[in-house]
C-alpha cells in the first residue's frame, strides 16, 4: 500500500527511514578438546553462561566472582560438538519417529530417481520451500496445489509473466519471493546445464539462499547437507541448551557446524526433513511435548529442567527483541472514474477504477494498487490536498479542468502490519466525471515512468491483489452498498432529487 513512486513534489511527503537493533554480543566461540553429556553443568558455545544472562535469581548462593570467572575460562576448553555415539543416535531415532510420523504433504510426494524425475521433484520442493518461508504449513498446502496444477514444471513456469504469477500468489505476502521463483526459473531454464543439483550451483540461482539450497540439494539430489531454519535452531539450541544469541551471525555459522555433523550419509532429505517436522509438530517454541520427543534422552535443556525447577525447556533458545516496528501513514484514494451514462442510485455500471504498479523494486513490488501516498499529517484537509496533488501530477486529473467531482467520501482507516512497518491507512472514495471522453484523456496523459491502468469492477475483483489493497477494495464496495441502501427511497418521494450525468 505504501506508493514510493507516488511522492511527486507535495510538501507532505517525506522518506521513511529504516531502523536496526543493535545486536546482543554474545557469541559462539570455537573451543576444543572434548564433548559433554545432556546432564553436565549448562555450557554455551560463548564465555557467558545461562545463569548470568539476566536471570540472577538462578545464580548458585555463594558463588564468589573469582569462581564464576574460573569456570567461564574453563568452557573455553570445552568442545560443544555431537559425540560420534550422540549422533548417531540421534539420527537413528529421528529418521524411526519421521517415517512413523512425518505429515502427508503433496510436496513429499516420492519420485523416480532418474535425472528428469529428480528435477521435477527439486522445482516442487523449491516452490514448497519458498511458499513456506513466514507462512503456516496449512495455508500453503493450497496455494502449493493450485501453483503446480497451473505450472507443473519449471519449464511451464517459466512461460509465465509476473503479473500472472503475483495474482496465483496474492495472499501469501512477501511478493518478492514469488518474483524471484519466476527470475529463477527463467534463468534455469535458458542454461545450458539443467537443474542445479548441488548447494553451490543452486545458489547462483535468484532468492535461493543457504537454506533452500541445503533443501532442494539434499531432498532431491541427496547430497549430504545441512539445513538450518527457525525450527532446526530451536531443536538444537535445546539439544544442546545453547546460551548465545540465535540472531547473531556467528551463533548462526556454528548452527550450520552443528547441523552439519548430524545430516544422515544415507538419508540427508529425509534427515534434514525429520528435524524440521520435530521443530514444527513436538519442540514446538511455547508448548514442546518433551515426553514424546525422539531425542529427549540427548536433550540437555530437558534433562536440566528435570533436574532444575527454574529451568524451563522454552528458555532455549533466548529470546531477542525484535526491532522496532517503523510507523508509518498512507492515504490512499480509490478513484472511480464514470462513463458517460447517467448515474443513479450510486451504481455507476460503466465506471473504471484507477490502479498504480509499484516499482520493480522494494516492498510489494511490481504489484497494483489504489493511488495511494505518504504522509505526516493525518487531518483530512491535509489528506486531500496532498491526495489532490498527486492526481493533478500524475494523471492529469483537475477539477478545475477536465472533470468535476461526483462524490468524495471518507470511508475509514485500518492499520496494516507487515514484518517492520506498522502502516496505518486512510481510505477515501473519489467518484470523477470527465469532461470529455475517456479516450481522448488516456491519449493526453504522459506515463512517463509511472505504469497504471484503469479497469472495471469485474476486472479488478478477478485481480490477484495484495491483502492490504484488497481490504481497501473491501472496504469501499461496503461503504457504497450502506449507502445505496440508505437511499432506497420510494421513488415519489425522490421526483425533486437532482439526478448527477457525466458530459
């Protein structure tokens, strides 16, 4: 909803400015020399240990700084790695429970292993993958069957525009995950060598970084790999009751290290999948059914808790705050524009909406929306002079001189959040009438770097909308219809009512 290209020289209009959080300063350090078991004292990968993290209450009574000190130094001499009988345990009984209890979805299907057969899977578990990235596994298993009955194979995908792929795509969110699935497609397909079939090949490929690479790699082609997502690290900072930062970049790079010497020779696709599945269905981040974890008798974090009633298995992995939410204002005008039919009851079955592309870069980009621009000030009179401006810049639109105002409602606001923006949204209906024909005013515009478009209400209903524009759309089409309503009156009692008609 936030129109950057939009912001033409109105004084109300400003740049937004990101902010970052300054990160924790612990860190994994590489140590050496010999492993612990699950029920030793509570090592972390950095010289900091769990009970001084803000939890003083835990600290042991009477234990001087000089000691604290001591035993700080000795964990930098402690390798907190997987011992070669720990590992292989713990894939012994995570591949039993996951062949037991792994959830039937469409992208785990199985395949021939044959080199066509094993690229077909590979384009599944990338689309899979990529849906799946900040979005619940339940609103993907349709999306993921609507996109491969559209676009069964990467060669058919990469047939596509990007406008038919962000409409298959409209309310998943992160549209640029989708523009790069189609950019990577494009790029696979017009090579010479075929799928990529390695972590370092796949990588050259757009948007895919280290964890769908490890994925596909691993799922499809079999190569001993890692992967590391949200529910790896918590299984293994509980595994290994890890202290550090899970946010911070080196805490990450000895995640890898340690996901790494777990992965299944025989078996990494379906290893790497039976760590997520225990991530997702049992080490849960609130509710972690210990009881019935495959691994609980290698979990450190649970045998400490049993041995600890101040430790909980959810204090692992820490928590980090998040960065603060950026808060933003955007008016946003819904243009409707009538034919030169005569208008009555507030339905106007000739009228067209305008809609405005986002820039092919930045947030929702290349995606259709109502004009909409940022502002400081949050009055109505500010929002439509600064709405005003906007419109006579960018499409010409003047009442002064080539149309005049039918209606102009304020419909209401809602607030739209997204990862880091809080943006809340101002929702204004303006009905226009041209003085003159449509055609020759779409002739006299000047686009310039601005693509837009008009198109009726069937038109824009079929769209594959953002969800934040399609609330707007929403929003408007109720406020229209309690208007009619209120307006049904018998018609002799309405003979002196002034009937509006576009010239």
């Amino acid at each position: 909803m936030i129109s950057r290209h939009s912001l033409l020289g109105c004084s109300h209009y400003y740049s937004c400015k990101s902010h970052f959080s300054a990160r924790s300063s612990l860190e994994f350090k590489d140590i050496s020399s010999r492993s612990s078991s699950p029920g030793e004292q509570k090592y972390s990968f950095g010289p900091v240990m769990m009970d001084d993290e803000g939890r003083k209450k835990k600290k042991k009574r009477g234990q001087s700084p000089e000691k604290a000190t001591s035993l700080q130094a000795e964990m930098e001499d402690i390798e907190d790695l997987f011992g070669e009988k720990e590992v292989e345990k713990i894939r012994e009984s995570l591949l039993m429970w996951y062949d037991k209890n792994q959830r039937e979805l469409p992208w785990r299907e199985r395949s021939d292993c044959d080199e066509e057969e094993g690229a077909k899977r590979a384009y599944g578990v990338w689309v899979s993958e990529v849906m799946l990235q900040q979005t619940r596994v339940q609103t993907v298993i349709d999306y993921y069957n609507r996109w491969m009955k559209k676009w069964p194979t990467i060669y058919h995908l990469a047939k596509a525009s990007l406008e038919e792929v962000n409409e298959m795509w409209a309310g998943l969110g992160y549209y640029r995950r989708a523009r790069f699935l189609l950019e990577g497609a494009k790029m696979i397909v017009g090579g010479a060598d075929g799928f990529p079939n390695t972590v370092s090949t796949l990588r050259k490929v757009p948007g895919i970084g280290n964890y769908t690479a490890g994925a596909i790699a691993s799922i499809a082609f079999k190569e001993v790999v890692p992967v590391v997502d949200g529910n790896v690290i918590r299984v293994l900072a509980r595994l290994k009751a890890i202290s550090a930062n899970p946010k911070d970049s080196l805490t990450i790079k000895n995640f890898w290290k340690l996901a790494a010497q777990l992965v299944d020779t025989s078996r990494p696709g379906d290893f790497n999948q039976s760590l997520m599945e225990l991530g997702a269905t049992v080490c849960t981040p609130l509710n972690p059914s210990c009881t019935s974890c495959p691994v609980s008798d290698q979990c450190r974090a649970f045998s400490m808790s049993k041995n600890d009633n101040s430790i909980l298995v959810t204090d692992y992995p820490i928590k980090v705050l998040k960065a603060r939410q950026r808060h933003d204002i955007s008016a946003t005008c819904v243009v409707e524009i009538l034919g030169g039919k005569e208008v009555s009851d507030g339905n106007h079955t000739d009228s067209v909406f305008l809609l405005v592309k986002r820039p092919d870069e930045g947030l929702l980009a290349g995606l259709w929306e109502f004009p909409s621009i940022m502002l400081e000030e949050v009055d109505l009179s500010t929002r439509r002079e600064a709405t005003d401006c906007f419109l006579k810049k960018s499409f010409n639109l003047d009442p002064q001189k080539n149309c005049s105002i039918v209606k102009r409602e304020d419909v209401g606001e809602f607030v739209h959040i997204f990862s880091h923006i809080r943006l809340k949204v101002y929702v204004e209906l303006l009905v226009l009438c041209l003085k003159g024909e449509m055609d020759k005013w779409f002739e006299k515009q000047d686009k310039g770097t601005m693509t837009w478009k008009c198109v009726d209400s069937n038109t824009l209903s079929g769209m594959g909308l953002t969800s934040g524009v399609r609330k707007v759309y929403t929003m408007v089409q109720k406020f229209k219809h309690k208007e009619s309503a209120t307006n049904s009156i018998p018609t002799r009692k309405r003979t002196n009512s002034k009937k509006l008609r576009c010239s």
